[in-house]
C-alpha cells in the first residue's frame, strides 16, 4: 500500500528541500508545490462521476469530482503547508485539524487539538504530514480519524523512514501511503536519513 511518487519533478524540487542551505520561505513554497504534484498523482485513482454540460456549442459528456466530499487533514504543525498544496488543486474540500507533537524523549506523540468537518465516514480523507519517521505520530492521527467513523483515508507524507512504513501498513493496512521518498533509517533521535531535518521549523523558520 506504499507509492513513492518519484516523478522528476517532484524529485528536483525535494532535492532543494533536502538542501539545509534552503530558507524557509522557499522550503515552504517547495513543499506546497511538491503536494500540489503529489495530489495530481493521487488524483489518479479518484472516481470520477460522468455528467452531461452544455459548452457554448453542444451537449457535452464530462467526468468530474465532488470535491466537497474531499477532506485535508493536516497533522499539526509541519503538515500544514502541505494541506495548502492540495487546497490549491482541490479547493472545493473541507479542512480538518490535528494537533500532535512528538515528545523530545519518549518519541511518542501527544495529541493538543483536534477540529473535524461533520460526516467524516462518508469523505475521503487525505492526511498530510511531510515526515513520516517512527510512525507514531501517523499511526495516532489515523486512530483518531477512525475513532470518529473514517472509512477512507489517504495518508500522503514528502519523505518516509523504513520503520515508519511498516508500522503504518501493519497499524492500518487499509491505508494507502503514497511519499515522495523513502529514506535509508532513523538516527539516534528518531529523526530520517539523510531525510530534510525538522520539517516544522523548516516551515515555520522556528529553528
Ligand atoms: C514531526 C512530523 C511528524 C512527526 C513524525 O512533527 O511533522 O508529525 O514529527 O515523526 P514520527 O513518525 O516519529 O511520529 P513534530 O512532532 O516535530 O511536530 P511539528 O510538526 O509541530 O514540528
Ligand atoms: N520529524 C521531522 O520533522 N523530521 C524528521 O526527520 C523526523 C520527524
């Protein structure tokens, strides 16, 4: 359930996120453009309804999405930007919020927030977080959407750890991860190499 989207393009432009020399308003313009690409590709599998429209001239057949029935949720802080991304291509959906932070000691996620649309378990859900390192932080996010009636979820990460994979496809095995890379493992403080550093103070210039 794993796709890595290593399109040329998307891979370019996570080359310059990789790159520590890159400030954070260029990383996060970056990543707002790499999900906008990585939803192009996601888009893929979307089911379309065929409808008939008038153009100027003729009756037309035409496929198209109920982008209202789209959710993007953001896993607080770092998955924000990439929710832009998908917004500017699927602006017709709704926004859900989790918040979480990994503990500095224990890696565990701690959950802060948490605001949903009505309905959730009849949308489809794309979850964005950038980092997908041990897993935890993902694996909680997914509970909870869960625990409130989610029945379709996408989990759409920039860069994925080995680990954190495995603990996603064994937690939640119906849902599909689609990255823009999987990295080689995690250092000594659960961040991913060579991975990009902390995504959130990347983003948020909070270094
Ligand atoms: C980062 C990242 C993920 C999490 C990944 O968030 O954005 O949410 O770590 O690590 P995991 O797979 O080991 O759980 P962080 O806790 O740094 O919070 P932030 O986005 O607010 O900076
Ligand atoms: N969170 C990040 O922002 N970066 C990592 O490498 C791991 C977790």
């Amino acid at each position: 359930m794993v796709t890595v989207l290593d399109n040329p393009i998307i891979s370019h432009k996570l080359a310059q996120l990789r790159n520590k020399n890159t400030p954070p308003k260029i990383f996060r313009k970056l990543v707002q453009e790499i999900s906008m690409l990585m939803i192009y590709e996601v888009g893929r599998e979307f089911e379309s309804e065929e409808i008939t429209i008038e153009t100027p001239l003729t009756a037309c057949r035409v496929k198209i999405l109920h982008e209202e029935n789209f959710v993007v949720i953001p896993i607080l802080r770092a998955g924000l930007a990439m929710a832009e991304g998908v917004l500017k291509i699927l602006s017709g959906a709704s926004v859900g919020h989790i918040g979480l932070y990994r503990d500095e000691k224990t890696f565990k996620p701690i959950e802060y927030y948490s605001k949903m649309p009505p309905n959730l378990g009849e949308k489809i859900l794309l979850v964005t977080d950038p980092m997908l390192a041990t897993g935890g932080s993902g694996s909680a996010a997914l509970q909870m959407l869960k625990d409130k009636g989610a029945q379709k979820i996408i989990f759409m990460n920039i860069v994925a750890a080995p680990q954190g994979i495995e603990k996603i496809s064994a937690e939640h095995p119906d849902v599909p991860i689609y990255t823009a890379a999987i990295d080689d493992g995690l250092n000594e403080n659960c961040y991913i190499l060579p991975g990009l550093g902390d995504a959130g103070d990347r983003i948020f210039g909070t270094l």
